[in-house]
C-alpha cells in the first residue's frame, strides 16, 4: 500500500488559528499573474474572513479562475504573496505544499471524479493514501460524507453511471473528506444541464451554512444573489468591485459590472438600462 | 498429382518428440522475455518521468535503439558479439548442464540460446512497451491530475494510485499486442540455433519431407498459444466500469 509521508489532516502548526473568530482565511497582496508576457492577474489584493462565503463573477477570460487556483496553487504567482490563515504561501513546495493543499478542497467545473474509482473509492482514497488512514474507517467517512451530499445509494457506482449533478455531488463530498476549512469551486455549475443546477446549489447551500470558508467562480446569479456575503465583480484580471449582494444587484458601481449584469439578467436586451 | 498429407509423419515418433519439445521451449522463452520486459518497463517509465534530463534521455535512446533496428540483428549481435564478450567462467557456467535449471518437458533455460533469446526479445518487447504505456499515460485527462494534486498527492502516488490505473485499462490491447508479438517474434531465435517450435518444424523437413504436414502444426500451435495468451491477458487485465461486473448498475439511472 503506498503512502505519503504526510501526518494526518487534522493536525498542523500553519493552521492553528482556522477556529478563532474571524480570522482572516485567503489574503492576496498585490498578486500578479502572467502566462508567458499575457498577464491574467493584474495587482490583486483581496482579503477572505474565516466563515464567509464569496462569489466571484465576472465575463469569461477575466481570470475568475486563474484567481482560486492560485490559492492552491494550481498556478503559481507571478508577483505578490497569498497568505492563507496569515501565513505566506509562495515559497511552499514539496511536503509543505502538499500539507497545504489537503487543508484547501477543490471542486472542478468538469467534476474530474477518477474515472477509475467508484463514487465512494473517489471519496476515500486521498484519506488512504495520502493520510494513512485504515481503509475501512476512510470508507466509513466517505460514505457519510456521500450520505450528507444524498447519494448513499450511489456509492458502488462509478462516475461514469452518474449523471453531472450526481457526480458534482460526490465531487464535493471528495473535497470535504479531509476537513478543510477552505473550499473552492471552479465554475461548479457550469457543466451542468439546466436541471441538476438546483441539487449541487442545495448541497452548496448547506455547506455555506456550515462555516467553511467558500469562494465561489460562478455564473449562477441565484447562487451570489441569495447564498454569498459578497460578491466579487472581476474583468480583464482586475477586481473592478467588491459588494454585499444586494448593492451589487441593484446598485453595480463599475460601468463594467452594470454591463455585465445587463448581459446576464437580460440577455434579450443586452443595451437598455439595467434592470428596473 | 494427388497428394495426401501423413500427419502420422509428425505426429508420431521423434517429429512428435521435437514438436513437443519446440512447443514448450517457445512457451518457456516467452514467459521468461515477457517477465524481463515487464520489469525493464516499470524500470524505463520510472526513468522517464523523473525530473532528471539524463534519464529521459537514456530512455529515449534506448526506445530509439531497440525500436529501430532488426531484431534478428539484435539476437544475432547477443548471441555471437556480446555473449562471447562475458568473461569465460560465466559462460562455462552457463554453458554446463546443471539439474536445477530444467523446466518441466526437459527443456533446459540456462543455455547461451536461450538466455541470449529471452534476453533480446525482452529488451526489444520493452522498447514497443515504453511507447505504449506513455500513450495510455497520455490518454488520461489532465484533469485526473490536477484533482488528485488539489487533494495533496505526491507525484508517486498520483502516478500508482490515479494515472497509471487508468494508462494500462486504456491501452491494455495494444499492450497485449506486444506481448503476442514477443511469442510471436521467439521464432527468429532459430537464427541463432535456439531449438524452439520453428527450429524443431523446420528439422521435421530435413528429416522425413514432412514440410507441409510440420509447419501446418507448427502454426496452429503458435495460433492456439496466441489466442490462449490473449485471452488469458484480456481476461486477467484491468476492466473499464462497464466491464466489471456490477449488482446494481440498473436501479434508475
């Protein structure tokens, strides 16, 4: 049986301070990302508290998802530092690196289950493998974790006997498996036909609930309307506006964002005024 | 003319004997070349994702060598150049009978033919199954990769638990090829003397003019071996979900 050489996921120095009362979680200073000389990230800061639950939006290429798979690094800054729960993360690699990462779940636009794997296997098998943990207890959890997403019927299948929403369901139950306190979604719902939106929200929702800490890349309006604390408004690798909600629907600040917002609530009228 | 075939004239006798014999000196020779190609891929793959740029280049030269060139050349060259380059008390060693060193059927494996054919046909069967297994490696999606590096893997787990898994259920039939095609290509060792079933058919001719009736048995046998390998690798080998048998696929999906 392979194992890394990671302690196990509960326990580490760096986060310490995720249980104290709204800590900050993700902080991002001055960061800047490029692809080769196409920068996608320009001079970012932004500051996450522990507990909250951001939406990021904004017009495709603006570099929504360049953003969260920074914190993870996924991609790596160019310049600038991200500091997660107050401690900088850009010289992390190897062991640390991987450390970090267990405490960060993801959650991909394409799912991206292993293929190979039952829906349960997928949930189990970074606790095994990565955590050491016995196999029998991990299947134990894992299977919890799919019962609290409502597919412990589904739990023998693999992904490709599920349907979009059933395999975002679970690939949000992997995420959790190892008790992060920080969660990201890449465009969750974007896969997704229109019906199954509805059953990974609710999970979504519930999550928010929960007190992890959640930043969103969505296009699902009813998602940053009625289940984020603010809504991040992001174009051409630039953060143009921060809002609660609420302001950010009715009163958008940006000329960007009222364009943006004409577009996606009245797609039949992208050039009349916002929206009365 | 009319002409009647004698199977009688192989199938009895000292042409049943060599046949026997050619059959399961084939059979032993491709199990042992199968056994070292296997470990030398693990050990080629392993090479060629490492980080160091000395180790891909000495697998891509190896594939380049192996693939490129005859392998009756190859087993030509092991068996009369570098087999005669060991120092002599190896191959006296090699070269005495030794009681332990016999298959079943009598067929003795450690004579310079026979370790000089498993030795070319493993290091050329693993030259075609480097490629083919870093095209199965190629085939998984990037993002099977950037889930499982999101979730903290290290690279050998990643690589054990997630890509190769799904590399080797992706390209099992090419890989099976290879592996029918070492079977295969063990008749060329009767270039260098080595007694296996082509060897012992092609004696059946010199000795009674049985050539017909010999090489008619001599490739339903290579036939029969074949598709008995084959069926055992796909039986054996790893399965896609829709092929594993499942108790409940069907409850509503």
């Amino acid at each position: 049986m392979q194992q890394d050489s990671l302690s196990t996921a509960a326990t580490s120095a760096v986060f310490s301070h995720s249980n104290a009362a709204k800590t900050t979680a993700v902080e991002f200073r001055q960061v800047s990302k490029s692809f080769g000389h196409h920068p996608v990230i320009r001079n970012v800061s932004l500051s996450v508290a522990s507990g909250d639950v951001v939406a990021v939006c904004g017009p495709s290429g603006s570099g929504k998802s360049t953003l969260i798979r920074l914190i993870n690094q996924l991609e790596t800054v160019t310049d600038g530092e991200i500091l997660i729960h107050n401690k900088p993360t850009r010289g992390l690699n190897g062991p640390a690196l991987r450390e970090l990462r267990t405490h960060i779940g993801f959650v991909f636009q394409q799912f991206n289950l292993y293929a190979h794997l039952t829906a349960q296997d997928n949930v189990s098998l970074a606790l095994i493998k990565v955590h050491g943990w016995k196999k029998s207890d991990a299947r134990g959890k894992a299977l919890a974790l799919l019962t609290r997403v409502g597919l412990q019927d589904k739990a023998q299948h693999y992904p490709e006997q599920l349907s979009g929403g059933q395999q975002q369901r679970v690939a949000i139950a992997r995420a959790l498996v190892t008790d992060p306190d920080i969660i990201l979604f890449d465009e969750p719902t974007s896969a997704l036909d229109p019906e199954m939106i509805g059953e990974v929200l609710l999970v979504m929702q519930e999550l928010a609930k929960s007190g992890i800490t959640m930043i969103v890349v969505t296009h699902e309006m009813s998602f940053a309307r009625e289940i984020a604390d603010r809504v991040i408004f992001m174009d051409g690798g630039e953060i143009l506006e921060q809002a609660e909600p609420e302001d950010f629907f009715l009163r958008p600040q940006h000329p960007r964002a009222q364009r943006f917002l004409q577009k996606v609530l009245f797609p039949l009228h992208p050039e009349t005024g916002a929206g009365q | 003319m009319i002409w009647h075939p004698d199977w009688a004239g192989v199938l009895t006798g000292q042409p049943l004997q060599w046949i026997i014999s050619g059959f399961l000196t084939t059979l032993y020779v491709s199990m042992a070349g199968s056994v070292l190609a296997t470990l030398l891929v693990v050990l080629l793959i392993a090479l060629r994702l490492s980080q160091s740029r000395l180790a891909r280049g000495a697998v891509a030269a190896f594939v380049s060598v192996f693939r490129n060139t005859p392998l009756l050349v190859q087993l030509l060259f092991w068996y009369f150049a570098a087999y005669g380059a060991l120092p002599q008390s190896w191959r006296f060693y090699i070269g005495d009978t030794h009681a332990w060193a016999v298959f079943p059927g009598n067929i003795a494996w450690l004579t310079p033919e026979f370790v000089c054919a498993a030795w070319g046909l493993g290091l050329f069967t693993a030259a075609f199954l480097v490629e083919e297994v870093q095209a199965g490696l190629n085939s998984v999606p990037k993002g099977q990769t950037e889930a499982a590096i999101s979730q903290g893997f290290s690279r050998k787990t990643l690589l054990l638990s997630i890509l190769l898994p799904q590399a080797l259920t992706n390209a099992w039939q090419p890989i099976t090829g290879q592996y029918l095609n070492l079977m295969k290509l063990s008749s060329l060792a009767t270039g260098i003397g080595f007694s296996e079933l082509t060897y012992q058919v092609s004696q059946i001719e010199s000795y009674n003019a049985h050539a017909f009736e010999g090489f008619a048995v001599g490739t339903l046998l290579y036939l029969a071996l074949g598709m008995i390998l084959g069926g055992l690798m796909t039986v054996f080998g790893p399965k896609r979900p829709q092929q594993r048998p499942q108790a409940e696929v069907n409850d509503g999906i």
